[in-house]
C-alpha cells in the first residue's frame, strides 16, 4: 500500500498494531480520524494517554482499577466471604456481565504452563492463599478455562490452600445452552453426568 503521507503511514502502521486489525481496516479508521474535528481526535488520543498512564491494579484482586482498591473490592454490597479466581480481567468482565455473582474476584493473570515456562511464582496464587488466610474468606470459587493448564492451576492452588478453613468449589463445565447431546465431546458429557445438580436448582439458575 503507497500512502501520499508519512503522517498517514504512521498513524496506519500503529492502528495495525492492534488485535484484529489488518491495514485496510487501520486506514480506514486513519481516513475516519481525519474527518472528525481536532478536538474530538484529541479526546480520543487523550483518552488512550491517560488510561495507560493513569490505571493501575487493585492491591487485593489484581483487577484493573482507578485507585488502590477496585469498585468490586470496594463495595460493601458485595459478598466479602466469596472469592472467584479467574484468569484475566476480561474474564471478570465477563462474569460480571452475567449479573449473577455478587461476590469478589482474585485475577490470577495467567495460568500455569510447564510447557510455556510459566510456574506458581509467575501467577497471582500467593496473594490468594494470603487473602484466604485472614479468616474472612468462606468460599474460592475455581474460573478457570477448561484446559490442561487450567486444571494444573486448580490442582495446585487447591493444594495450597488445602490446610485453610475454606471450601474450594469449582464452576460447572457442562452443556452450552441451546448445544445437542451428541455433538458434545465425551469429557464434557461425562463431567455432566458426574457432577449433575438438582432439578430445583437448575430452575433456580434459570431464572
Ligand atoms: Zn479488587
């Protein structure tokens, strides 16, 4: 691609940069940019500065905050004695768009992975098994992705956490709602079976 502009080129070669962005979609929103007016280009550009220099991460939870402590963290509407480990921020804005957990998060920032070199040392289980130990946490419950290094993490953090007074729970890996019986792999179907719950309950969830 010949662009008139080096200023052009630029701006396209760092839109490119982003994740599922190929070089007709970045020149795209360039041309997009140089429509609007200067003013809202520099909120927009502001925006992104001060959002990169300005966030940080809770001190409890490791989810992305404004201050020290989270909004989740913060809140005195949330359940204190609940305690969801996930993998990463974008799992945590998934549950909470759920609008069925009311309790806490624990942002692991990754998984282990032998494979990756990735050990313990490397993800946020230390300060989990701290935050388990202070006494106000009843429950962890286990979000992790349904992987080989998934199920290696949870393994290992429920043996950390083994000799604490708290009940490690894991979530349901079952059927997709709306999925078919048969096209379901065998260890998804037969964890279904295994660990099947109540009929009352599935009303419940229904809800
Ligand atoms: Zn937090």
């Amino acid at each position: 691609m010949n662009f008139p502009s080096k200023l052009i080129e630029q701006a396209v070669s760092e839109f490119e940069k982003l994740p599922g962005i190929g070089k007709k979609t970045a020149l795209r929103l360039v041309l997009h940019l140089l429509k609007q007016d200067k003013e809202s280009v520099e909120l927009f550009s502001d925006s992104i500065v001060r959002m990169r220099s300005l966030i940080r991460f809770c001190r409890n939870c490791h989810n992305i905050s404004d201050n020290e402590l989270c909004s989740i963290c913060e809140s005195l509407k949330r359940n204190h004695s609940l305690v969801c480990v996930v993998e990463s921020i974008r799992d945590v804005i998934a549950i909470e768009s759920t609008n069925q957990y009311h309790g806490l998060y624990h942002v692991l920032g990754g998984v282990i992975s032998p494979l990756e070199g990735i050990g313990p040392e490397e993800v946020n289980i230390e300060s989990l098994a701290v935050r388990c130990s202070n006494g106000d946490v009843k429950e962890v419950i286990m979000a992790l992705n349904p992987t080989i290094e998934g199920d290696t993490t949870i393994f290992y953090i429920s043996k950390k956490l083994q000799s604490l007074p708290v009940k490690i729970t894991s979530i349901a890996r079952g059927i997709s709602f709306g999925g078919e019986l048969e096209y379901v792999d065998d260890i998804t179907l037969g964890r279904s079976i295994a660990t099947r719950m109540p009929y009352e309950n599935y009303l419940v969830h229904r809800e």
